[in-house]
C-alpha cells in the first residue's frame, strides 16, 4: 500500500494539475482541440447540414475532458483526505472497548 506521506503528495499533484490544466483549457482550447482533432480527424468540427451542431464530430470534447479532470480532482481529494489522521471523528477501536 501506498505510505501516507505519498498519497497526501499523489493527491496534491492530482488535484494542483486538474485544477491547472482546466483553467488552461478554459483560456485556450488547446487540450480540446487536439483531444477532437485525433479522435474525429478531417471530420472534426464539420457542418452537418450546413450548421455545427451537437452532431458534428468533436463538439462536446470540451465537455469529455472536464469530466475527465473533474473525476481526476476528486481521486486527488479522495487520496489526500485518506492520508489524514484522524479521519474520522471519533476513535472507533476506544468507543468499541468503552462499551
């Protein structure tokens, strides 16, 4: 298993690069763009019957890729909250022998 001092610093980098490239894609499209472009190819952002529109290829890669760094945040949390002492508020192991 994963020493507690790592995981606190796995969830940290997780959470620090999400939260990093998110905000870079939101400024400029670059992770998006090129997510589309090799996923569809010559088809990316092509009009289909004349308008670009949820069924041309590519259009909700941005969409795809914030799910994506969103389900990567929370795995950060997740990992850095279980690196915690103390995670829960009471001890379980005494409340179980003081009964």
């Amino acid at each position: 298993m994963i020493e507690k001092k790592g995981m606190k610093t796995l969830g940290k980098s997780l959470i620090i690069l999400s939260v990093a490239v998110w905000i870079f894609d939101l400024l400029t499209h670059l992770f998006s763009t090129l997510i589309g472009r090799m996923v569809c190819g010559d088809e990316y952002m092509c009009p289909v019957d004349g308008i670009v529109c949820d069924k041309s290829c590519g259009f909700d890669t941005d969409m795809h890729l914030s799910l994506a760094l969103l389900i990567l945040m929370l795995l950060g949390a997740v990992l850095y909250h279980r690196s915690q002492k103390g995670i829960f508020p009471i001890d379980i192991k005494n409340a179980e022998a003081n009964e």
